[in-house]
C-alpha cells in the first residue's frame, strides 16, 4: 500500500524535458505539488483543529463547567506536538538509513490511522475519552513529524534541476496555510449545518467534532487520487 504513495511523485529521470526543466509548467510540476503536499495539509489542519475541537469537548463531556481542566487541554493540545518532534527525529533516522521514497508514505498511513482511531474513541470506566485521545493524538504527532523532513527533502531533490523550484517549493510549503484554513472553515460550516440540532441538545456537538477531526485524514488520499489522475 505504501508504494502507491512513491508511485505517485513522478520520475524526474523520465520526464520529456532535458537538462533544465522549462519555466512553463506541467502535469508533473502540479502532481508532485499535490503529493507532497498533502502531508503539510494534513498536519496543519490535524494540529490546528484540536484547538476548535478542544471547545465542542467541553460542551458536550464537561457540561457543567463548559470547559476542560488545564491539565486536560494542554496534553491534548501538545500530546501531537511532542509526537512531532519524535516523528522527524525517527523519521529522518530511516529515511536516511533505508532511503527516503521507501519511507514516505509510512507516515501519511500512521496519521491517517491514528486520525480514523481519534474520531472512534468513546467514555469508559477504565480510559476516559481524553485518555483515548491524547495517546491517539501523540501516535498522529509522530507520522505529522516524520511527514515534514520526507516531504521537504523529496521536493527539494525532485524539482532541483526545475527554474520554477523556488515557486514549486513555496506552493508545497503554503499547503500549511491552507491546513490552518480549512481547519476553520470545516469547523464553522459544521457548526453551521447542526445548529439547530445543537440548540435543542449541546451533545449534538459530539458528532461534530468527529466529523472535523474525520475531515483531516481526506488529504491522505491525495497521492493516490494524483496516482490515477
């Protein structure tokens, strides 16, 4: 499975062009754009969301006190930032040990895995659902991390015989911004969509974080939608 992500950047060493890439772009310039990408999207939406998410938990799982405790908000707010920094430590050890196109793609897989998990956890006696999500968050930090030096170096190597490299390369890294955008947008659409429903029973809430945290493994898919385009 994970070679479809590798499938998905295009050969540099097949392309039509020869020493130096033309200025004008092409079909290739866009896809890898998309493929490697989508990792940058993923992982600013992923760590932005929980901020907007952290609100409707409250509501519906601290229905007294309309918010969670410190201790609460902050491991599940910096549960995937320090899975993050594990993540580009571990993942650039391997990349550089067993190869970069080998490991990429392993990352987008444990963040997509670790976000379907994150939107299935529920209340027990024995883990509470913050338990559940701080552990389920820290596994998506690391596959967020490990995303970010696989995905740079690929970039930089795979567009450094291309005159747009500077453009391509800030195209990639915008894919951030427009995480941290979408993030929003999901969040006030679906909190839109279910206002009346969430007048009438707050705990309606509980099926709108899911849906915004479910919403970020959907740029996972992006390397193999690029793969069939």
């Amino acid at each position: 499975v994970r070679q479809r992500y590798t499938d998905a950047i295009p050969n540099r060493e097949t392309s039509t062009t020869t020493t130096k890439w033309t200025a004008k772009w092409n079909w290739s310039d866009i896809r890898a754009c998309l493929v490697t990408g989508a990792g940058f999207f993923m992982a600013a939406y992923d760590l932005f969301a929980m901020n907007l998410v952290s609100l409707m938990l409250a509501y519906v799982y601290r229905s007294k006190q309309k918010e969670l405790t410190e201790n609460e908000e902050l491991r599940l707010k910096v549960s995937a930032q320090i899975g993050a920094i594990i993540g580009q430590v571990l993942f650039g050890y391997l990349a550089d040990r067993y190869g970069r196109k080998r490991m990429y793609g392993l990352e987008l897989m444990l963040s997509i895995g670790a976000t379907i998990s994150s939107i299935l956890v529920g209340d027990s006696p024995t883990v509470t659902i913050f338990g559940s999500l701080i552990f389920y968050r820290f596994i998506l930090g690391i596959g967020v991390g490990g995303d970010y030096p696989l995905s740079a170096v690929i970039t930089a190597e795979y567009f450094s015989q291309s005159e747009n490299r500077g453009t391509l390369m800030a195209v990639v890294f915008a894919q951030q911004g427009l995480g941290i955008l979408c993030a929003a947008l999901v969040s006030t659409s679906m909190l839109a969509a279910f206002r009346s429903s969430i007048d009438k029973n707050p705990n309606s809430l509980d099926y709108v974080w899911r849906l915004v945290l479910g919403f970020g493994a959907i740029p996972g898919g992006e390397p193999e939608m690029a793969k069939k385009i």
